[in-house]
C-alpha cells in the first residue's frame, strides 16, 4: 500500500500574466527544475531528441497565440524566473497525448442532491508516479480575469479548480483517434478558468482548431454541469439532467464512440477498458446512494473506494506493469463551487489527508 505522505502547499501570484508566471516560477523553482529533468528523462526513455520535441512543438504556437496567449506570458514568466527556456517550457504542453498511464475518476452534482445545496466537482488524478511530488495548489489572480484556486503540477500546469465566478473545471482523460496540430488541450483547461459565465466556459472548453480534448467537466454555481466530450474534431455535451453525473476515461456519448482510439500498450492489448467502465458504474452506484445527503464526508469515502483493486477508484500502483506504465491517484480533490473553496489531498485518498483551501 502507499506510504503516507506530505501535506499539500499553497502559492499565490497575481498581476499580468507574466507576472503571475514570473512569480509562480520563483516561488516553484525547486519544483520546476524537477520537472525539467522528469521530461527530458521520459523523453530520452523514449528516443526523442529534446531539440525535436522543441521544433516540433513550435507548430502548437499560432494556434496557442490565437486562442489564449495569456497563458503564453504566463509561461514565459515561469520560464524567465526558473531560468529555463520558454520554448522549452511550451514543449511540455504540446507532446501528443500519452495517455497509457492516465486514468482519472470525475463525479459532479448540484444542490438539487446534496445535503444543504452545495454544488461540488470531484476528481481524482491517476497519473505517472512521478506526478505526485509536483503537486501544488495555487491561488492566482490575474489583473484582467476571476481569480483562482486550483490543482496544479509546478504551479504552472493548471489541472482543476474553481473561479471567482463560480466557474469549475475538472475532467479526465480521453483516447482520441482524430488528434491533429493545434490548440493543445491544456489551454482550453486554463481558458476555462477565466471564464466568467458558463456559455464563455463552454466555448472555452471545446475551441475550434484544437489539437485534441479532455473529457473537460465545467460547472457554474447554479448547479449547471456539463461533461464536454471532446475529441480533436468532434464533441458532445453531456448534460446532468438528474443533477448529477459520473465520467472516467472512455466515451459515454452514441456519436463520439466512433473516435475512441485503442491503446496500444506493450502490456495490454485488449481494446476494451475494463477498468474505466468499471469506475464508471461503480461511481455512479456510489453516488446514487446517497443523492439528497451528500456532504464532502461523502466523496472523500467514495474517492477512496477499492473495487478492482489496483485498478479502482482510487487507484494504485499495479506492480505487475513495467515502471514506465504504472500509475496511481496522484491527488485527490472535492471542489465546493458555491464557496469557492477545495478540499485536496497528495496522493492516494485512502492513506491522505484532505486539506481545505479557500479562494478568498
Ligand atoms: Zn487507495
């Protein structure tokens, strides 16, 4: 089982864009230094050149310029401050999606099912182990948008949180067999954190010309959710009607199930994702056991649920895998919309400690 391990931290940064990366790299630089030599290690693992991986992110930039090149400066002050290259920086945002290892668990409900009205959105982060130690959670506030309070990897790499508006995304994600040059999909997730209504979220999720999608979750306070399918050329919307909603990591929606690419990992070969169909159901019959009484009590028990076991919910490491395949949750997180607040933990719910972090 997972040792214990330590408590998350919390960095602010606010003012331009640049700044805010400038201040994010200062105050992350010991992360970040790590994570530069994580990615040029896993790209050698992998046979590619970093001056490659480089060049070959440089077709990502017009496409980035155009959508959000907010987080453009952003990535140059981070950059600037950890001395390190900003192309080198982008780089990180443009590898296609290796998605072997990457497994999460998102469940979303609104007031209509929870004990006194809160809406929350709820995600655990599978990923490679290395992910875990880069964890951070950061309070921005930009001088042209809604502050934030989110999960992060180096402070930089923005994965899930709630927005001064009342605006949440979180997600997981998906396989696609129609990626392509474009918008790389973390742009839509920090786009989406700057947008102020849930229509501008929306479009914020699903942009024309981007390279691929997660499966993006955005929800406002009043309790909208959206679980929005995406695919590099393709989307669906699927909609909470019942207020609440589950999704793992392979495609619900009849008219996206044609872009699920099989994952052709060494290890497994078979097309079918057992694993995710069954977190899958397993959250779903979980959750609804509990509409009209949910509380953040009930989804740290949840989050830490072990059907399936090491391929559960909360999901640990399967030694049977070859190191560079393996996974597990690397932070949990229940983020509370109508108080703009998250509950997070490092590591694996079932052994951490969550941890309350509030926006204002
Ligand atoms: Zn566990």
């Amino acid at each position: 089982m997972t040792e214990k391990t330590s408590a998350l931290k919390i960095v602010d940064a606010k003012g331009s864009h640049y700044e805010v990366g400038y201040q994010l790299g200062t105050k992350c630089k010991d992360m970040a230094i790590s994570m530069i030599k994580e990615n040029r290690e896993s790209l050698k693992a992998s046979n590619i050149n970093l001056e490659k991986a480089i060049s070959h992110s440089k077709k990502y930039l017009p496409y980035a310029e155009e959508f959000f090149p907010q987080f453009l400066d952003e990535i140059r002050g981070y950059a600037d401050a950890v001395g390190f290259k900003f192309e080198e920086a982008f780089s990180w945002f443009c590898s296609e999606p290796i998605q072997g290892a990457r497994r999460c668990t998102d469940i979303a409900v609104n007031g209509d099912v929870t004990a006194d009205g809160t809406v929350y959105a709820v995600h655990n982060e599978d990923v490679e182990l290395e992910g875990e130690k880069h964890v951070i959670v950061v309070r921005i506030k930009p001088d042209d948008e809604p502050g934030f309070i989110a999960l992060s990897y180096g402070g930089l790499w923005v994965n899930s949180g709630v927005n001064a508006a009342g605006i949440s995304l979180s997600g997981n994600a998906l396989t696609q067999n129609d990626t392509r040059i474009g918008i790389p999909q973390d742009f839509a997730v920090r786009k989406v954190l700057a947008s102020k209504t849930i229509g501008d979220a929306m479009k914020a999720a699903i942009p024309e010309n981007r390279a691929s999608s997660y499966n993006n979750i955005i929800c406002d306070e009043n309790g909208e959710i959206y679980s929005m399918e995406g695919s590099g050329t393709d989307f669906d919307a699927l909609y909470a009607e019942e207020g609440y909603l589950v999704h793992t990591n392979h495609y619900l929606s009849p008219k996206m199930a044609k872009y699920e690419a099989v994952f052709q990992a060494k290890h497994d070969k078979t097309p079918l994702r057992a694993d995710s169909i069954i977190r899958y159901n397993r959250g779903l019959r979980l959750i609804e056991k509990e509409l009209g009484k949910i509380t953040v009590e009930t989804f740290k028990k949840i989050m830490a649920d072990h059907v399936n076991h090491p391929w559960s919910i909360c999901r640990h490491i399967d030694e049977r895998l070859p190191p560079k395949d393996r996974s597990k949750t690397v932070f949990s997180e229940i983020i509370d919309l109508t108080h703009r607040a998250i509950w997070a933990c490092r590591g694996n719910p079932c052994v951490g400690q969550y941890a309350k972090f509030e926006l204002k």
